[in-house]
C-alpha cells in the first residue's frame, strides 16, 4: 500500500503544485489538503491547470487519518509549530518553509524571528539531495531549500568543494510566482509587466542559507546576494561572479563541474548560459561555468524553475528518497 | 490666469494618470490631489513614471481653494454625491465614472444601482468630443465615457449614422490597467500572464452605454458585447462584427469612414487592422474597416488606449473643450 | 517491438514537439527525426527544453529504415509529395499540414494552391478524434486538424448537430507559437509584445476547413472567422457568437454540450469562460456555453493549447487510435 | 531658420525614434530619412506609432541639400565612412554606433575591426552630457554612447571620481528592442517570452567604452560586465557591485552621488531601487546606491531606456548642446 501523504498550505503555489504533483504520483496516496482561507473550495477550481479534484479541509489532525508523511507549505514561523505536531505524532516531514533550513537557531532569530520548535533542529536534514542524499533517504524532517540557495548551491558547490572561493556576488533574477499567490501592489500585473527591479536589498533572507551550505562544503565567505523580480512567471536565474583564491583554468573549471555534476540526474553541465525556459514545468537544475580571461574571474549561471526543483519538485525529491522510491518518480 | 483644477480619486491609475495630464498641461494649474487611501503620500512615490511631485490630501472641499473645474475619478456610485457637492459650489466637472454617461436612470439602476443624483443627468453631457463637441463646451457636467463604448462608438458611428446596422457582435479585448489598481487574484501577475479570457459574459455594464450612443446615431440595436482580460499593460482592441441591413461594398465603406473622420484630429481611419501599441500613451482611435464578400458581414476594428483615450486624455480633452482651449492641448 | 516512427519536418515548434512526444511515448520508437535546414543539428540545441537527443537529417527514405508510421511537419503544398512516397512505401502517415483536411480537391484549390496529391484525398481522414474515432482507427493517411478548427469545431459541434445554428461569428486569439518558428517582422518579440491585433481579414485559410466540419455535422453555414495574434506563447481561444435558428435555454445548451462529451477524455465543459492557460501543454480543449438573455445569442467559448491539441499531441492522439493503444498514452 | 537634420539609418529602433524625436522638434528640421532597405516606405507604414509621414530615401548626399547636422545610425564598422563623408562636407554629426567611442583605435581594433576613419578619432567627443557637456557644445563630431555604458558610466561615476573603486561586477539587464530590429531566433517573441539568459559572456564589447570612461574618471579598473536578455521591450538595468578601496558609509555615498547628480536634468538619485518603467520613454537615468553593511561592498543600480537615454534622446540631447538650444528641448 502506498504511504499516504497530506499537504498542509496546498492553496498556495507551492503548496497546490507540490499537491499535483502526489496526487498524480504512482507511489504515493494524496489523502488530504489543508489551507487557512478558502476551506472547501476545490483545488482545480483555484488552479484549474492542476487538475487535483480534492477540496480543501481546515487543519485537523485527528481527522486527517494515518499520514505516512507530509509537506508542509507554511509561511516562516507558522510552519514550525504543526510540523512539531506531526513529529509528535510520528510523521515524516517535508518543510517547505526557513524554519528548519539554518541549523543554528541564533541566525534564524537574527535573520527571521523567535523560532518556535528549536529542538527539532538537531534532527532536520537540509533536503538538497545534490548534497545530502543519503542523511536525507534516513530523515523524519527534511528542511526544503529556499530557491535560490537551491539554484546558488548548485552553481557554487563544485568551487566551494574546491576551496577556491574567495568572494562571490550573486545577482538572482525570479519570476513573479517567486512572490507568492497574495494580491499585492508588488504582484500586480501593472507593476510587474515590462519592468525589472531589485528588492531586498542589501538583506535578503536566503543569505545566511547560502552562506551557510557553502560553507559546509569549505567555502567560508560572506555573499553579496541581490535578487530581482522579472515580469515572467515560473524560472529563476542566479548569476554567480566569483574572485578565485588562485588563477584557474577551463580546463580546471570544466573538470570541477564535470566531475561533481556527471552523475546527478538532475543537475545539467551546459556550454552556454541557460535560459529559464530551459528548465520550465522541470526537476532540473542547468548550470555552465565561464572563466573571463580579462580578470580571471569565474562566472557561473543557474537556473531552476522555482516553483519546481525550487519547491514542489524538490519537496517530491526529497519524499522519494525518504521511501526509498527512484528518486525522479513522479516528477520527471 | 489658468483655471484651477483639482483630481479627485488620483490614487487609481485612470486618476493619476490625468493628475499628471494636468500638472504638465500649459493651460490649467492642478491644484489639489485627493485619495481615500494613502493620503499624505506624494504621487511620484506611488506612480514614479508619472513625475508628479503632489502629495494626496484627503477630500476636503473647503479646503481646496476655488476651484475652476474638477475630474472625478471616483468609482461608480460613489462618484455621484461628490459630483452633486461640486456642481452646487459650480464647479465644472468631468466625471470619469459610469454615474452620468446613462440618459435613462431606469437602465442605470438596471445595471448598476440607485442613483444617488439623478437630477444632475439632464445637464451631463456625454463626453465623446467626436459626437458631442459643441455641446461639451457649454456643459458643466460632462460624463467621459467608458473605454469600451470609446472604442465601440467610434468603430461603428458611421454605419450607425447611416441607418445600416442591423445586429452588431462587438467582441473586445483590454489589458490589466483597465481592471483597475486594486490587488486581486484577477490582477495578479500570474493569473494573467500567458493568458487570455472572457468575462463579464453575457451582461458587462458598458453595454447599455454603447446601445444608448448607437441608438442616439440612429441605429436601435441589442449588441452582444463581449470583453477578454489580455496579457498587457494598457491598450484596447474591439472587433466588431456587423451584419449590414443591406448590401455595402468596399467603397461605400471608405466613403462612410472617409467622410465621418476626415477631419477629426484624434481618430485615424487605416487600411490594415491595427494593433494597440499604435495608439500606446495617445489620445487616438485607430479605425479600420472590412468587408467580408463571402458573407457580406462588415467587421470593423478600433483601437485605442484605455487609460488615455479611454479615460484619462479624453477627459483632458473634453476639459480643452469646455475652457476653449485647443482641443489637443496638452495631449499631443 | 514498438512500432518505429519518424517525424519529418522536426525543426519547426509542431514537429519539435511531435518528436518530443514520441520520444517519450511507452509505445513508439521514435527512429528518425529530419528536416530541410539545420541538418546535423541535435534536436536538443535547438529546443534544450524538449530534451531529446536526437540529431536532424536529411530526408532519405531509403535510409530511416522500415518505418510503422510517420508524422509529416511540412508547409502546406511541400507535404502532400512526401506524403504520397510515402504511402506508396505503405508507411501510415499522420499530416500536420493543410494538404489532406479538405475533403473536395476545388476547394483546397481555391484557398491554398494546386494539389500535389489529390488521388490521395479519398483516403484521407480527418483527424478530430471526438468525430472520427472509429474511421482513425483504421486509416492509414490521417489528416491533423488546424488549430483553429480543432476548437471551433469542438466549440461549435453540439449545435452544429442539433441543427440550430443559423450563423456564427468566430473571434479567435492565438499565441504566437502559432505563427511558426521563422522568423520575421511579425514575430519580433518588439512586435508582439504589449501588442494585439487581427490578422488574415477577412479571408483566413482555416474558414474552410470550420465550415467543412460543420457541414458534415448537419449546419450548413458560412462563417466569419477572424484571428487575433496574443503577447503570448501557446494558447488559443475562440469566441463563438451564434445566431441560433430558434430560442434556447440554458438547460438545453447544457444538456446539449453534457451529452456530447460526457466521455471525451480531453474535453472538459465548464462553467466560466476558460483561460488558456487552463490548457496549457495539455491535450485538453476546455468549452463552457453561455445564453445572453437579451439578445438570445449563444456564446461558446473553447480554448485549445495551440501546440498540443492543436497540433502535435493531437498527431500523438490519433497515432495511439491508429495502432490501438490507449488514446491518451503518452500524452496526458 | 531651424538647423536641417537628416537620419542616416532611419529603418531601425534607434534611428527611427531619433526621426520620430526630431521631427517634433521645436527647433530642428527633419529634412531627410535614409535606410539601405525599405527604400520608398514611409516611416509611419513601419512604425506606426512613431506618427512620422516621411518616406525612407536612398543614401545620395548630393541630395539631401545643406545639412546643418546629422545622426547616424548604422551598424559598427559602416558608419565610420559615412561619418567620414559627412565631415567632409562640414556636417555636424551625432553617431550612434560604436566607431567614435573608444578613444584609442587599437583598444576599437581589438573589440570590433579595422577602424576606417581613425584620423577622426581625435575629434570626436563621447556623448555623455552628464560627463562632457562643454566639450559637446563644441564638437563636430560627437560618438554618441551605448546604452550599457551609458547606464553603467552614471552609476558608477561618482564613486570613481573619488577613487574608491578597487574592484567592480556589473550584472546588467535589458529588453529586446536592444538587440535590433533584425527578426533572427534570437528576438523571435517565443524564444524570449517567459525566459531570462545571459549573452556576450565573457566579452561584451561595450566593456572596453566603460573602462574607458571609468579611467577618464580616475578609476583604472578592469570591470566585469554581463548582460542579459530581458522578456520585455524597452528598458535597461545596470546592478554594479562594487568593492571599495576603503570602508564607505551611507553618508559618503549619500554625499557623492548627491553632489554629483544635484543639478542634472536627467539623472534622479533615488532611495530605493528603481525598475525601468520609472523611465520608460524617458531621457531620465534614475539612479540608487546602498551600502551592504555585512561585506562592506557597494551596490548601485542604475536604470534608463536602452532606445531614449540608452541611443536616441541622448543623441537629441547632444544635438542640442551642440546647437545652444536648451538641453531637454524635444525630449522632456
């Protein structure tokens, strides 16, 4: 019998398209959505293209049945406390919120706010499974990556590895469903349309997120990370400019990235910077790596879907591993 | 000296847009911006591009100084109480709501409610300066017509005039500015991105405004209208597709057109159908008229830009009139 | 042993998608993959997207070796030759062109040009599986519908039947997908963008073909059919106005669309006008039907992916009909 | 009398609104358009929304009559000769392609080709008027800048000035009327449409104009600059991470770039990151800095419209120094 899965915030973007993507799952038993407004009404009809016939319930854990697992799509801070209660009651969790990214609760505080479930830190496992597939197959509470940590990881991780970092700027670019499904000056259509700008600047909350995964891979360094918003809707790019320790070759950079991404399913080594669309409605990440033989410095683009390998297909990823299925089963 | 002018409702996007028609126009003198939100902050924080460096005040008209003339960009409804409160201090108005455009106040309340001063509507003059141009310049209530029925209108006048009409299928399509500045599921960026559909089928409120302006030409139809929400910022394309009473050929058409539009300076009658950037941030319509020989059907299509001559510049233009100013002034 | 396939003509968006298609289908084995410029290139550098790994060749039917079937992705009038060699070699053919829809030989001649092939017309079938289910199944030449009869005829089929349309006007809106891969002026994305406007007044090619299909359900009418270009990718809508013979009501036009396509895998009737996106690279046309109270008129509203169901996913449909698999393998 | 101008190249973005600009000029007269194709068309057919009644002419200087100055808006490498001719005839000229920027031929010879005028090199005078105004006043032959220098050159202009610059990343984005009007796979509206990619990576031939400009400032710099294709038409953002030769405060930066930019007409220093519709069809480049107090680092965007501040109104706004005339006269 397949496990049988809830998703908890399925009215979301994440959350519905994390939703589409089990109901429609050979391995998995979508049992149950929960949101917060718009009990009752029914997936497909907020999001017809999804087509998930299932309605939306308010959150009731004695109702829910026996969950085998759960994603979890919750703003920061009110994520924390339900999956502490699921743990309780032995479900196996996938976050797609910040609450159990940081491993040290210090920087969530600094960074968000008073963390409601600390003690579960010591458990959650960062769910890149690029990186840590294995810790996360034998997880209960995998900590889904931001987006952009998701596409900045994967671009850096192959120097970082390499200890050649010495300073890197990330300048990411995001579609508007990076912003959420609230109506608000910032996503309407008027603001957004032929227009590009920065915002969280110079504080972005995925910082100390990609700060601190690089620096589990060896890579101690303080990014400047400045993401913009693009009048499209699914894609995200993140331009990596990285000062090198020492001079490298392409023949070193291609040997780096050839050699940590030549097995990943999916993680694409390209010649020429990617676009979005190559990666739209996908699990995969694409990156290429380019040396500017006029300052020495190592430019290298990613890009994701961030609704995808950034949220809802990762979060899937991660499930797979966890229950131990082939890790691109319904998502590919 | 130039009259004083003030906008009411300059917070929305047809609102500010005229605020900022006035504030460069050589002729008047914009003294007073009003908003029922964000009073206090200055137009050029809210709208950048438009440069207005005026802060919202709330609606105070003692306050406001004597004023020469008003825009009201209120919404319909509200905009009538308001209009009555500045008529009696004479103040001349162009209202850009729906409150005075309906003759009959029976088909406005069929259509949208009770009318809070149905005693003002025997002095409002529609303001359609092609139909209404020596008029408008004696009125002191002038009703700027709605977007659709601009375009509609202007489209089918001329057969109109001619007697020639006998069933008319407009089917019309706008882009988001039209919906308004309210943030909504409607006007987020990712529901109207790589999208287009119908709505208010079958009974939008500009209907009964373009039958009331076809009837007064002299062609008593029921029109089937039909508008679609667009992936674009501003612009508005109507097809209208006219089975004729009798047979018209080609030059019949170009003659009615030629002759109806010869010497109007802000319609232009063109071979090919047009696209709305050809109009994009003007006050023209653009016409162009066809005949289909194998059905006889005439379709004739007119473009324009819903927040200029759809609102905004066509009250400005209408204020040109009523203050003897060239009628271009300021909107060329 | 699946049956081997080839698409020819894999360069353009139709045949790119095809070829993507097949190559994931359960139950062909895509074998070849040519077109006429681009020779040698991977399909996968041109649409990194569609990920298939096969390179471009030239046509030589000597060389793809025994194939069970073929998609031909050719302009009008270059299909029907190739089309012909290949029937003579006993290779079942599903044509994405124009060259084998319409059934009388003047007619094409009339709309298109001289016919290359028209011995082969009376074997041609119409490939609208929701029409010609059964006679696909045991054709060996398969006609692919144009995009825009595709959703009209599904728009207009249950009244058509019914025998209750007296006229029609069709206003259709289509991404630019639907204009081709070379490019031109009139696919500069400047062009496009912000843009909309009609094209192929008063005489597109696909009028035909809607009142072909419509004849052959009972209604004989000529149609007004006029296309709209979008600032968009792939989607279509068309917006039906029909004069009905006599009244109808609402439940009639339910019961009506209800019967007909109660069991249409990708057919969906619904209630509010849809979206394109609601069928965004999918299979599925979306209809809803509305009555106007005033005018009697009946609106019916259908949206197609132009791409998919308007073109290749639809090929795919009627391949699984042709060998007898399951309708929707490979493309749901 | 008003100088006589021509527009050497009229068929293209740039030179087209530079027509469009200079025919509604107060005080220039538009006396002639060539273009090397469309021969015979008028500017209007092309552009309609330009509204410029002139038809395209071949390139016949004995026909043209006096000319008191010119633009010149052809491809690199073509324009030099004809820049040449027409300063042999006492032409003035504005040049809009690259062949006049870069001071120095070998660095020209380098990024471009063969220079066919270089013994004009020494009088020609870089077109930025925020940077050289008296000298532009003066100059015969001005070479106006590119749109990314332009952008990158304000941005950074008041930190090199003060010499603290030590290291800059210049992630730059722009939409697609910068890439040409020349249709190609490249602009082909679904190619762009919902996608983001970098181009020119690693050695975009404007870097070499902006080092040049950066150095006449007094920052000897090797930049790294990339550039991006944005999904919409008109407008340009330059994000510049810069990494200080010394710790500087938010008052320091507040200070320089107030200093700086007090008394420009068209650079607005603003405090939050500004989008490029702030600036659409505007002369205005609108300007914000932050300060990243974790790394220490700099951060400026600057934004302008790549087809008005970035090529055409910038070329007005030289013409009109070069002239005496106000500096804004037709492009405010």
């Amino acid at each position: 019998m397949p496990p049988r899965v809830a998703v908890f915030g399925a009215a979301g973007f994440t959350g519905a398209l994390t939703a589409r993507l089990l109901y429609t799952h050979p391995s998995f038993e979508l049992t149950a959505l929960t949101a917060r407004t718009e009990v009752g009404r029914r997936l497909d009809d907020i999001y017809p293209y999804h087509r998930v016939p299932i309605a939306l319930e308010e959150l009731d854990l004695d109702r829910h049945g026996d969950l085998g697992a759960a994603v979890v799509a919750y703003p920061h801070g009110a994520s924390a406390p339900l999956v502490a209660q699921l743990r309780e009651r032995g479900v196996r969790v996938v976050d797609l919120s910040a609450d159990f990214r940081l491993r040290d609760p210090a920087v969530y505080e600094l960074w968000y706010r008073d963390h409601a479930a600390p003690e579960l830190l010591a458990e959650a496992v960062y769910g890149l499974p690029e990186r840590y597939r294995e810790t996360i197959a034998a997880a209960d509470l995998v900590a889904n990556p931001g987006c952009y940590p998701t596409a900045a990881v994967l671009a850096l991780a192959p120097l970082a590895r390499a200890g050649v970092i010495k300073d890197v700027v990330i300048d990411a670019k995001s579609g508007v469903s990076g912003a959420g499904r609230a109506p608000s000056d910032k996503t309407h259509f008027v603001t957004v349309d032929e227009n590009i700008s920065a915002y969280g600047v110079p504080r972005h909350r995925h910082t100390p997120e990609i700060e601190q995964e690089l620096e589990a891979l060896g890579a101690s360094v303080r990014v400047t990370f400045t993401p913009h918003l693009l009048p499209l809707d699914q894609g995200e790019l993140v331009s990596c400019y990285v000062t090198p320790e020492a001079e490298l070759g392409e023949d070193d950079l291609d040997r780096l990235y050839g050699e940590a991404y030549a097995d990943e399913p999916f993680v694409e080594v390209v010649a020429s910077p990617p676009g979005v669309r190559d990666v739209r409605e996908t699990n995969f990440c694409r990156v290429s790596v380019h040396r500017d033989p006029r300052t020495g410095r190592v430019i290298v683009f990613a890009t994701i879907d961030n609704l995808w390998k950034g949220a809802a297909s990762q979060a899937v990823q991660n499930l797979n591993l966890m229950f131990g299925l082939p890790e691109g089963e319904g998502i590919t």
